[in-house]
C-alpha cells in the first residue's frame, strides 16, 4: 500500500520532501465553492519541473516535462518527456465532489478537488486505503499559478501511518515555439 500511495502522490501531484522549507496545507477538507463557477485558474501548458527550486524531488518526478490541458473545472496531465520513468496520465474533475479513481497498479481511491474560495488555488484531497483499513493514507494538496501564469506550484502533505510528509514542487511553464 505504501509504494502505491507514494507512486500515486508522484503520478498525481509529484513529491518532494521539504517540512522545513514549506507551510503544509492545514485545512482538514477542501473549501466548497460553486461547481458551476468559472475557474479563475488555468493550468493549460507545458510544465517543466524546477528542481532547484524545488524541495526533495522525488526519483519519478526528476527531469518531469508534463503537459496540461483545462478545459473548465476538468483539468487533463499527461506526462510528455517520458526517459526511463513513466508517470501515468490524470484526469482531475474539479467540482467539490468525492469520486473514486484507479491510483495506480489496480489500487482505487477517492480524490476531491474544488477552487479555493478566494479563486486563487486549486485544493485536492485523495484517500488510498488498504484490505484493512479504508483510510490508510491521505494526501491534502494545494495547487497555486504566480508569476502571471509562468510558476505553478504544488503543495502536498501526505498522511500514512507511518508518518506526515511535506513537499513542494515548483514547475516553469515552457514558453511556446516562435513561428
């Protein structure tokens, strides 16, 4: 269950090691907001990971090239520069609603995503389980657009009974091909 969890944490959010560093996201369950709101946020891009600015990057997530696409609140991540590593495409429904979803090598979870309330963030929360204990692990995350679109970081605290992680990956978006 751990190694599940942990490649779904790189799959869905990447991972990166960094308590120290970084606030972790505290709030207990994502805010609600309107489903049918307009995301003030777009993620649509090519992201290339800053490793330098990030914290403790994990082995999936060196060197990651991924490619968004957003269209409302569905958000759609696929790994493009794919090297030795595979990452597994994503698709995120952003509606303030639990919804199970496939983890990984045949684990299932729930994953709940909503705008925060002030339009700035997108807040996750995904729940992995085991045979015997549904709620095993939890991982909270906090996705933010800066630098007028260019910067996307995300911010993920992952919860397992064998202890609290903090990490936080910082990804550039590449800038698109002159004509």
């Amino acid at each position: 269950m751990r190694r599940t969890f942990v490649l779904a944490a790189a799959i869905l959010l990447g991972a990166a090691a960094a308590a120290a560093q970084t606030a972790a996201p505290t709030p207990a369950r994502t805010p609600k907001s309107k489903a049918s709101a307009k995301p003030k946020l777009d993620f649509t891009g090519i992201w290339v990971l800053d490793a330098a600015a990030s914290s403790g990057v994990s082995p999936q997530m060196q060197n990651a090239v991924l490619q968004v696409r957003q269209n409302g609140n569905r958000i759609w991540i696929e790994q493009i520069d794919t090297g030795d590593r595979k990452l597994l495409s994503e698709q995120i429904i952003v509606d303030g609603k639990k919804y199970e979803k496939s983890l990984g090598t045949g684990n299932k979870g729930t994953l709940e995503a909503d705008w925060g309330k002030d339009g700035t963030s997108l807040w996750l929360q995904v729940i992995a389980g085991t045979e015997g204990d549904a709620t095993a692990g939890v991982q909270r995350m906090i996705w933010r657009l800066g630098d007028g679109g260019k910067t996307w970081t995300r911010q993920t605290r992952t919860i397992q009974p064998d202890g609290t992680r903090d990490t936080f990956l910082v990804f550039r978006k590449r800038e698109a091909a002159k004509k």
